[in-house]
C-alpha cells in the first residue's frame, strides 16, 4: 500500500466515519503521516483511492459511501456507493425479452410454474432489446435468472443495496440470486432442463454475485417458471428459478452484485420476518412452506 493510501487508512480508522479526500489529506498532512511536494495533494490523495478500489474492487480496503466520500470496507453499517456511471451502464446492457402475449403459453398462471416448457419455442421467440427501453415497454417480459441457494435446511439470504437501479428491491432482503439474461446466454440455455447445460450458464449468471467452489455445488436442479403480477414492475419479468444444493456454506459476495447482510436462514426464520423480502422472494418461501410436513 503506498504513503497515500498508507496515510488515508489510518486518518479513516481513527476518525471512524467516512471522508472526503480533501479532508483526508488535510489531517495527514497535518498528522505527519503524509509528505507531498506536489501542488495537489487531495487530488492525487482522489485519485490514489479511486484507483485502489477500481483495480482491487472487494479486495480494496476503501469503498465509496456518497459522491466524493471514502469509507473503509471493514465498516459494514456503512452501504457502499456505486457510481452513476456504472447505474447508467446497467440500463445500456442489452437483455433477452420474450413478447407479452406469449406469457400464458409459458406460466398458465401467477406464481411458480413447475409444469413442463417448450424450451425450443421459448428460445425461438426470445430477442434482444436495450435494457432501458424494456423497461418502459409492457409489450415484451424480461428473463431473469434466479438461483436458489441452499445447504441442507437453510438459504442463503441477502439485502439488496440502494445503491443497485432496482428501486422496487431497494431495502428489502432475497432469497434468489442472479439477473437479466443476456441475449449470449440464449443458444447455450436451449436446453434450460439439463442440468449439465445449467452449469455453464450458473457459472457466468451466478458468479457476478455469488462466488463458489465449484466443489461447493453438490446439484443443480431446474425449478420452474416464477411469474408475478401483483406490481406493475413485476410484470414486466420472468424468473428461470434453479436450485443450487450446496454442500458447505462456503462462499464469498461478488464484485458486482454488491449485496449486503448476506446469511444462511432456515425457513421459519425466513418466515418470521417475512415482510422483509421481496415478493418473488415471498412467493419461493411461501411455496416450501406449504410443501413442508406439518
């Protein structure tokens, strides 16, 4: 770690609150713990940060908590901030839509669809289409990935951060991993029943938020199709859902998923706090609930 960043990891520590690189540099300066001879200190004190977290990502020692504010990543009551830059990127990316008149082929109804599915017509209808746009557009559903994670009785859960552009998952825990498909996925998911073929695909989607061994995963098995129409957002989106059994809850939180609070809960301790999940989330609990011997 070099002066700067030597420097800024001791003036935060002491402080133990978040920072602005002007005032970090100030104090280091002040403290001794820094020397520079250059005209900008709290810039390059800027830039040094912002490289460190850039290059290293999760592994940084730094995290950002607003525009401008430097926090350390050890501090987990503190959410970290994604720039808009990359909030911007998310809506730029281009993803699999199926048409919304298709829908009643697929999912004959609301909820979790265990049924058989015509893959091939699936795929077949499935095109590619800017993010931003579907999501103004009722006509077309998103397909998203949603794996989920479990050892033995227990899921692994999580909370996702304000700082992700999904407002309506904003504050609330999940018990599905994973994200929009992109467009690349759909000629290797055609057969989306195969579990071997699932692999592939689990590695890539998966991998962005959840990191595994891959001796980690014991079995990966194809669930259904999980549709909700009880928000409007909701309706735009249809969930792949896969289990993925586990055999140790040995895990690590990916670089792009920045996903707080992550636990392994059994179900009634899901159930307990139920209001706190999102409803696809709530769906899945409620479904192994009822499934569960009395």
């Amino acid at each position: 770690m070099g002066d700067f960043l030597s420097a800024a990891l001791r003036v935060l520590r002491d402080a133990g609150s978040p920072m602005t690189a002007a005032q970090i540099t100030k104090v280091a300066l002040n403290r001794g713990l820094l020397v520079s001879s250059g005209k900008t200190p709290s810039q390059t004190m800027k830039s040094k940060l912002s490289t460190d977290i850039l290059r290293k990502k999760q592994r940084s020692s730094f995290m950002r908590t607003a525009k401008g504010e430097f926090a350390l990543r050890e501090w987990s009551h503190y959410e970290e901030r994604i720039a808009d830059r990359y909030q911007k990127a998310l809506f730029d990316e281009d993803i699999a839509v199926i048409p919304a008149t298709s829908l009643l082929k697929y999912v004959p109804a609301p909820g979790l669809y265990r049924g058989p599915v015509n893959t091939k017509e699936l795929w077949s209808e499935c095109r590619s289409l800017r993010r931003r746009v579907a999501e103004e557009d009722p006509s077309v559903i998103q397909l998203v990935s949603a794996f989920i994670l479990r050892c033995r009785d227990r899921y692994l859960t999580y909370k996702r951060a304000k700082r992700l552009p999904e407002a309506r998952l904003h504050g609330f825990y999940s018990i599905t991993f994973g994200g929009h498909l992109n467009p690349d996925d759909v000629p290797e998911l055609f057969d989306l029943l195969e579990p071997q073929q699932t692999f592939a695909f689990l590695s890539r989607e998966l991998s962005e938020e959840v990191i595994l061994a891959r001796e980690t995963i014991v079995k990966i098995e194809y669930r259904g199709l999980l549709y909700d129409e009880a928000r409007p957002v909701s309706r735009q989106h249809l969930g792949l859902v896969y289990d993925v059994i586990l055999a140790d809850e040995e895990y690590r939180i990916g670089e792009r998923g920045f996903l707080i609070d992550p636990r392994f809960e059994t179900l009634g301790e899901i159930l307990r706090r139920f209001d706190d999940f999102e409803n696809w989330s709530q769906l899945i609990a409620r479904g192994e609930a009822e499934q569960c011997p009395k």
